[in-house]
C-alpha cells in the first residue's frame, strides 16, 4: 500500500496554511485509501494543544477541530 508522509511547519499565526497537511492527509490521502502520517516541527509543534484545536479556523478548509476528530477516526498518526 501506498504511504504519505505530511510535514507541518506552519503555526496558528497562519491557520489556514497550519491546517493543509491535516487537510490532506484526511481528506485526500486517506479518502484515496492511501496510508498517511504528519509530522508537526517547528511553529506547527503547538497544534496538537487544545487551545489550537479548538479555536483555528482557515479560510476554505474545515476547522482543525474538525480535521483532528477524523484524523482520530481513520487513525493517522500525528508526530512532534
């Protein structure tokens, strides 16, 4: 089986570029039946806080609230 490998760097100072890689990893890669993983470094390292969840919102593209409940549900692993 396939396998993408997301690197997040961007933090909730520019969410809607914060929430891409959790975007396709969840709504592209998973949804094609394709194994994903994101690897959260530098300012994106935050995003896994609550507060970050909860509250950032990009233009066009769900919630992160949203994102990382499926991200839960389809089991793709989110590193630090």
């Amino acid at each position: 089986m396939a396998s993408l490998l997301y690197i997040a760097s961007h933090g909730p100072d520019d969410p809607t570029k914060a929430c891409i890689p959790f975007h396709l990893a969840v709504n592209g890669a998973a949804e094609a039946g394709i194994e994903a993983t994101i690897n959260l470094m530098g300012d994106a390292a935050v995003l896994i806080q609550d507060r970050y969840i909860e509250t950032l919102t990009p233009l066009g593209l769900p919630p992160l609230r949203e994102l990382m409940a499926k991200i839960r549900e389809k089991g793709i692993s989110v590193y630090i």
